[in-house]
C-alpha cells in the first residue's frame, strides 16, 4: 500500500464528488488518471481494505433496523452463528466477550419484518433474542479516521 | 421512512456499492429505470437531506490493521443519557454512539459505543482515558471486545415478500 492508497482511504470517505466521472474527478486531485484510480480501488477491495464504494444512510431512513444479542452455550455457537448468518436481513454477526456472546444486525423494510427474523431465530434455536432497537442516535458520522503508524 | 419509492429503489442499488467504471451513476440508473442526471440529482438531494450521511469509500477496519474493536456499554441515569451520549460521541476514541433499551435484569446498559483500535491494550487504555476525561468512570460499563466476526455487509433493507 503507497501514498496514493492511503489518500484514497483517508479523503474520499465522504463527499465522493456528484459528477458524471466522479473517478476522473478523484484522479485530478490526487494527480492520476482516471483508469489508476478505478484499478487501484478494485485491487483494496479485492484485498479487503475496502468494503464498497457506498452510502452510509441515517438510521431507519429507508427501512427498520435493530441490534439483537443472545446468550449461546459456546458448544452450539458456531451452529447457531451460521443459523443466524444465513438470513439475508442480518447484515452483522459477532461474536463478543460476555455471558451474551452473539449480537448481530437485523435491517429489513419495516419494523414488523424484523421482528419476524427475531420471532424466527428464537423459535428455531430456542435461545431468548434480546431486542436492542436505537432509541436514540448521538452519532456523528465523520467516516473512520485512520493513523498511519 | 423518510424517502420515496424511487429514492428507495436507489439506494437499494446502492447497496452493492457504486460499480467501478467511468460513468458509475449512469449504470446505477440502468437498474432502476433512471438516466445519469437523474440518479446525480437524486444522490444530492438525499445528501441535503441528511438521509445519506456520507457517501464514498467504505473501509474495513480490521483488514487495515484495526484488530481489535469494543463495544462499550455504560449503565447512565436516564435523566443524563442524552446529554452524555452527546458528550461521548464527540470524543475522537468514539465511532458510533446509540441509545439503546435496557432489558433488566440480563441487561442493564442503555448507551452503547464503539472504540477501535490496533491491539487491545490500546482499545482498553482508551476506555480508561476517555471514562475518566468524560466523567462517566463512576457509571457501571461493561466491555465487549469482539473475538469472532461471522459476517459484516453492508444493510439490504430489502422487502421480503419481493425477496421471496
């Protein structure tokens, strides 16, 4: 990874220029062409530094979402993980140091869905899903500031 | 919902992220029935709108060496979550800060944040720094390093009877 890769990582998290050739427009400012620019981001992708080229949306803007968490017995975790995983709704899966040791993303278009998803994971598994849904949103979306060290 | 159907139908194509080539808003349009002006316009004005909050490269924090992340509980009186939560997501150590229900007795805490970091020792050392600098170390917290990801995407708020 050299200089220009970091700039691409650092300084186009948000604002991605709204033109026709928003690449062309990221290689004038960092002093490539437009075909450099396009091939450098398909290889951070490929290499994992880059999940998409995308939008992060306001919460509940477009669709309902809540964050949901389960206490499994450790021998069945990774069953029941890839019970959990295998839902197109769930678009986070974790696993996390506490007697609730499974928390996971559930998105889908209204509120009903996604309690659907819960209803079903805990009918299935027989484990109690805990629904976390925001009630609040105190956050300020700057991107993720990375420390080249 | 704070958005139209057409303006649902494109973020829904965004979902897969912006596709890699020279005229990206133009094919994006190609899937949803609209013309490269269209899809601009539309972008923009979602953006206006604070529905997009941002829009650009997505990074993956753990492939570029960001291995260890928390999610950090704190158990606030209820009369000072808000004005903590604001304080807390302000704080650079901090990536997403939410309120959330408590479910006692299994779940006492009500706001939730995030702090990545290197290694561990650095993620724990920043807790510890910002609990004392915020005033909020007198508060039970619990911390809930990750030790497994199974998976990470981006949201599909996709409708599931046009899913089925």
């Amino acid at each position: 990874m050299d200089s220009i890769d970091r700039r691409l990582l650092d300084e186009f998290q948000h604002d991605l220029p709204l033109v026709a050739e928003p690449y062309a427009a990221i290689g004038r400012t960092l002093g490539i062409g437009e075909d450099e620019v396009i091939a450098r981001l398909k290889r951070l992708v490929e290499a994992g530094a880059v999940a998409r080229i995308g939008a992060v949306m306001r919460p509940h803007s477009c669709g309902h979402s809540t964050l949901a968490a389960m206490a499994v017995p450790p021998e069945r975790l990774e069953a029941v993980a890839a019970l959990v995983s295998a839902y197109g709704e769930v678009n986070h899966n974790y696993q996390r140091e506490h007697r609730l040791n499974l928390w996971f993303v559930v998105a889908a278009a209204g509120p009903d869905d996604v309690r659907a998803v819960l209803d079903d994971i805990a009918r299935r598994t027989g484990i109690e899903v805990l629904d976390l849904p925001m009630l609040e949103d105190f956050h300020i979306d700057l991107g993720f500031p990375l420390r080249w060290t | 919902m704070d958005v139209n159907d057409r303006e649902a139908d494109l973020i829904g194509a965004l979902c897969g992220g912006l596709p890699l080539v020279s005229r990206p808003f133009a094919e994006l349009g190609r899937a949803v029935g609209m013309d490269e002006d269209e899809v601009i316009a539309r972008l923009h004005a979602l953006s206006t709108r604070g529905v997009i909050r941002r829009l650009g490269v997505i990074v993956r924090h753990h492939e570029l060496g960001y291995r260890a992340n928390a999610m950090v509980v704190w158990d606030i009186p209820d009369h000072e979550v808000s004005e903590t939560g604001r304080r807390l997501a302000a704080c650079p150590e901090v990536t997403l800060c939410y309120r959330r229900p408590r479910r006692p007795p299994a779940w006492p805490y009500t706001l939730f944040t995030m702090v990545h970091g290197h290694d561990r020792a650095e993620v724990e050392a920043a807790i510890a720094a910002l609990a004392v600098r915020e005033g909020v170390a007198r508060h039970p917290r619990a911390v809930l390093f990750s030790l497994r990801r199974f998976k990470q995407c981006g949201a599909r708020y996709q409708r599931r009877a046009a899913a089925e």
